[in-house]
C-alpha cells in the first residue's frame, strides 16, 4: 500500500452526479430569472480563484510560459459555473503581455453544469467582443473516471494548463473502489486519468481544502511523472500548537 492509499476522508452526497446535477439545475433557474446571477463561487471567502489567476497571468507572463505557441489550451477540470475561467479570460485580456491566443475548455461530468456555463459565457462576452477575438471558449461533459475514456484519448497531451478549483476534493467524498480500476479510491485514480491529458511541461494546479499541503502533494506526485512547480501560500492560523492553513493551492508540473 502507497502512501497515498492510507489517505482518509468520509463519503458524501456531493460527490454524486445526482446532488450536482440537481445544484446546477437551480443555478440554471436562479440565473433565467436574475440577470446579474454568475453561480456560487467556491472558495470565494479564501481568495483561492484570485490567487490561482494571479499565478496563471504571472507565470505566463514573467516566465515567459508557452510563449512559443500560438494558442495555450487551458482546461478547468469539473467547471460548474465556469467562473474560474471567465475570471481567467478577463484577467488575461487585460494583463496578458505575449501573442499568444487562448481556448478555454471546460468539462463536467453534470449536464446541467456544461449548460449552466455556456449560457454564462454567451451572456457575458458577445461574439463581436475584443475578448472572444484572442479567447476562445468550449464545454463538454466528461466523466474523468471513466477507464476506456473516448476524450482522454481523443485529447491526450493537449493542454497547456489545467486547473481544478475543488473537484479534486468532491471526487475524494467517494470511498467506493472502482472495479475497473482494480478497487481504487477515486481520488487514487484521479492523478492517472489528469495526467493523460498533460503533455511534458504542462501545468496542473489544484485548490483544495479536504487536504492538507502534505496530503494533496503525495495524491498527485504517486503519478511519478508529477512533480510539485508552486506552492501558493495562505495566511496561517494556530491550533492547539499546530499551525496550518483552511485551504491549499498547489502547481504541479508534468516533467516527463
């Protein structure tokens, strides 16, 4: 047994397809009748989707990341809302010092989730907008667990950057063994399943408050071909002479 497979959480509802579906079917029905509704935005009390953008835009930019390409594939693995992408795009749009354009994909294993953002994204930048001229948007439904996945392979060593922003966590609330995974935990097959879709140099950055720095860097680096690039600091608090953080931010790099 890896270290990775002594790691515990309790199961729960959401990390069911059914509890998700059902969230993003309110937050489609919230959004007809509000026209200024964007969905729950998680984390939003920690910062942690400002601090990833931060990063993003400051690695592209300061070291120059992917500079070489004409477009950087971005994708947001479990995309509910979209809002981490939108806010990426924006972010982008206006700090953005390189050439290069961007697709902006994101996947989800809940229909509701796919429609709920991409009507986010039709209302927010017009066709004709300056933004959609260099950013590029698409949504698909994925299940990433699946072993004989048609969009691993269809899309293996695509993307440049991809960014996970609390599905990593909903994952980890199921201890049910796959059988198609020979009995693994979700959250032990998730890194195998991220990883195919990375080529050498990409970029994986996981925000996660179900486990500590230490936990989310050994789940990731059992895929040996991962290995730690950042760690994205957060205030510290103290408890009982331990000291620690509510939230993690993590970068990993592909490095072969």
């Amino acid at each position: 047994m890896s270290a990775a497979d002594d790691i515990q959480l309790n199961d729960s509802e959401l990390s069911s397809l059914a509890y998700w579906d059902n969230f993003y079917a309110r937050e489609k029905k919230e959004m007809m009748d509000n026209d200024d509704f964007v969905g729950e935005i998680w984390f939003d009390e920690n910062g942690a989707e400002e601090k990833m953008v931060d990063f993003l835009v400051e690695e592209l930019n300061e070291e120059q990341l992917f500079n070489e390409k004409e477009q950087i594939k971005v994708l947001d693995i479990g995309t509910g809302n979209c809002h981490l992408l939108v806010s990426l795009a924006d972010a982008l749009h206006e700090e953005y010092e390189g050439t290069a354009k961007f697709l902006h994909t994101g996947i989800d294993y809940s229909p509701n989730s796919i429609e709920f953002a991409q009507a986010i994204v039709d209302r927010q930048f017009d066709p004709s907008s300056p933004l959609r001229e260099n950013h590029q948007f698409e949504f698909e439904r994925v299940d990433l667990l699946q072993k004989q996945s048609a969009y691993l392979t269809k899309n293996a060593s695509r993307f440049d950057v991809l960014l996970d922003k609390g599905t990593l966590d909903a994952i980890a609330l199921s201890q049910q063994p796959l059988e198609d995974f020979d009995g693994k935990k979700p959250m032990n097959v998730y890194a195998g399943q991220v990883v195919q879709l990375m080529h050498k140099d990409s970029l994986l950055v996981i925000t996660s408050c179900n486990f500590t720095e230490a936990e989310l860097i050994t789940l990731i680096t059992s895929e040996k071909s991962l290995s730690v690039h950042k760690i994205l600091k957060y205030p510290k608090f103290q408890f009982g002479g331990t000291e620690g953080t509510t939230i993690t931010t993590v970068a990993f790099k592909k490095t072969k």
